[in-house]
C-alpha cells in the first residue's frame, strides 16, 4: 500500500438445497455449490506461491526492476499453468507503463513497468467487466537489504492468483461467471498509484462497462486493534458508491466466510485516509463502486521485516476467499449494481 508522504436489502441468487451447502443458481436452474469454488482457495497454495514472490530472489520488487520483472513472469506462467488467458483486445499479458507517465509528477527515474492482466470472459454478459486488483510492486532493497512485502502486498498478489483460478474452475465446469473477470496486477502502487492510473486512463474496456473493482492490499496479518483474534477484516469504500454493493459484501460474508468486519478505516474521516491510499481510488473517482480489502498497518509495515514467515495463512486463506465471494456475486447476480451514491 502506498505510504502517505507530506450501507437496504440484497436479494442474493442464493438458495438453500440439502443440508446448509449454500449454492447459486445458474441459468437453468441447475444447484452450483459455490463452496466447491471458495475452498479451492487453500493455504497451502498460498504459501507456495508467496514464498515465490516474497523471496529475495524478487528483491523487493522495486517498481520496474528486473526483480519486479521476475515476479510478473512467474504470475504470468501460473495463469498459462491454469489455462487462464489474457484479456481479448491485449496482445499479451502485459500492459506497458510508460516511465514518462510515472514520472511526469516526480521525476523519481523510474523506469518502464507493466501491469499484468488475465481474463475470465463472462457468459451471458461478457462486455460487463468485474476488475479484481492488487499491486505486485513493493519498495525494492535499501541499504543492500531486500524489502521483500510478504504484506504489501504479496498477499494480495498471491490472493488473485487463487481467485481467478476459482473462477476458472467454475468456467471449466459450465458455471462460468455472467459477467467477465479481470485479473489486474497493478505494478507503480508503491510511488503514487500509477499502474492503476494509467489503466484507468487507458482502459482495455470501456469504464462505463466497469461494474466494480474488488481491491486487495495487505491481508495476512493482524493489526495492534486484533491482538486477539485475526478473524476480522478492514473493508473500505464498499458504501461510498453503491448500497448493492455494501449489501452484497456484507451478505456473502454472513453466508461463507464469517469474518468480523471492521468498518473503523471506513470513516471519511478518518486521517489515515486510506481510502486514498490503494489502486481501487483510480477506479472511485471514475464513479466506479470499489471495496477494498484490508489487514490494517502492523509493526512490518514497508520494513524489511515484512517477511513470509509473519503471514498468517488461516487469515488470507479466509480474506481471499471473501474477495472471490464479493466478486462472484456481483459477477453472477442478474442486474448489474446500481450507482446510487455520488461517493462523497
């Protein structure tokens, strides 16, 4: 996450079938389990994963290093491993960064980067597009050592790994999503949200066919305010835009991941103004709807004691199956979610 310098009634596709399996209806009717889904997102995948990302192999990742370079084809080979192609109308899973568009503000010389896209095209409503984000930059090596941010956010990384190839799984078994998956790995997050700024200035899709951006930066750990429990998650923005949306996060919770949801850094408020502070604002300010996922601030935070073995994988197993749930209902639900709020 970038360093700060200077909620009415849903009516969800859910019904109930024998025993307490809570299941989604597709287009004939026909029961799907999404539990079959959500628990293909496990801990132990992800662990196999961020001990990738998060090695020092990446060295930290700095924006548009070789390191940073090396993670994205490491995610890329894991969506080709998963039959996950890029999106339709990209000629590979890249989407070039120019240096001089993240320069322009602050000189910093960075150089080119990329963000990295894979796509999950939708079955009856492909051209409506559900964004799901995190940025895989981090603030690279300081002083000869690698700031490796198993948090910040290779959790996050790792997280869309999982869900896209839930959604994959459901596609491949006829229960592919109505509206169409984005995957966006977001590179420049680190310096002032770039990626995330370019993409929404020059979208792939159009943004007024942009339904949501589910986001999600650091959640695997806890913070100071749940010592004793890391059954909780931050979640921010989900009301600022749209009611559906506040409702639909809050009704998936209840009905599969049952974590206690934390609306503190929700407060506008609030002077941590993280709401600001992620790659989901690029898509906010657009009047897109966003909620954003979130652990909160801990002791590691852009230190170099941001390491894999701090990660509390029960905590991002539930936390990235909560993304997937979010996303798999605005995705699935057949009207597209209202705009109702000016977001202020």
């Amino acid at each position: 996450m970038k360093k700060i310098l200077s909620f009415g009634t849903l009516s969800l596709l859910i019904i109930g079938c024998s025993g307490s399996q809570p299941t989604t209806v597709n287009k004939v009717n026909t029961p799907i389990d999404v539990n079959s889904y959500i628990n293909t997102i496990t801990s132990s995948e992800l662990k196999t994963h961020l001990d990738i990302v998060a090695s020092d192999e990446m060295q930290g990742r700095e924006t548009g290093s070789e390191g940073q370079k090396k993670a994205g084809r490491y995610l890329i080979e894991q969506y080709k491993k998963a039959g996950i192609p890029f999106p339709k109308g990209a000629t590979s899973y890249y989407q070039t960064v120019p240096a001089a568009f993240m320069n322009k503000q602050y000189n910093e010389n960075l150089p080119d980067s990329e963000n990295i896209w894979a796509f999950i095209e939708g079955t009856e409503k492909p051209e409506e597009i559900v964004v799901v984000s995190a940025h895989y930059d981090h603030v690279g090596m300081k002083n000869g050592e690698v700031y490796n941010g198993a948090d910040d956010d290779g959790s996050g990384t790792v997280a869309l790994l999982e869900i896209a190839q839930a959604f994959e799984k459901a596609k491949k078994e006829g229960h592919g999503p109505k509206r169409s998956i984005l995957i966006l790995h977001m590179t420049g997050e680190e310096h002032g949200l770039y990626g995330s700024s370019y993409y929404s200035q020059n979208p792939l899709f159009p943004l007024k066919n942009t339904v949501a951006d589910v986001n999600i930066d650091m959640i695997g750990r806890r913070d100071d305010a749940h010592k004793d429990s890391n059954n909780y998650i931050y979640l921010i923005g989900s009301d600022y835009l749209s009611t559906d949306l506040f409702n639909i996060c809050e009704a998936v919770n209840t009905k599969y991941t049952h974590l206690n949801i934390d609306y503190k850094f929700n407060d506008r408020k609030d002077p941590n103004r993280f709401y600001y502070r992620s790659d989901h604002y690029n898509f906010a300010k657009h009047g897109i709807p966003v909620v954003f996922l979130f652990n909160g601030v801990h002791a590691d935070y852009h230190k170099a004691s941001d390491e894999v073995d701090k990660i509390e994988f029960d905590a991002l197993t539930k936390r990235a199956q909560l993304g997937f749930s979010i996303a798999w209902e605005i995705a699935n639900r057949d009207a597209r979610i209202v705009v109702d709020k000016d977001g202020k």
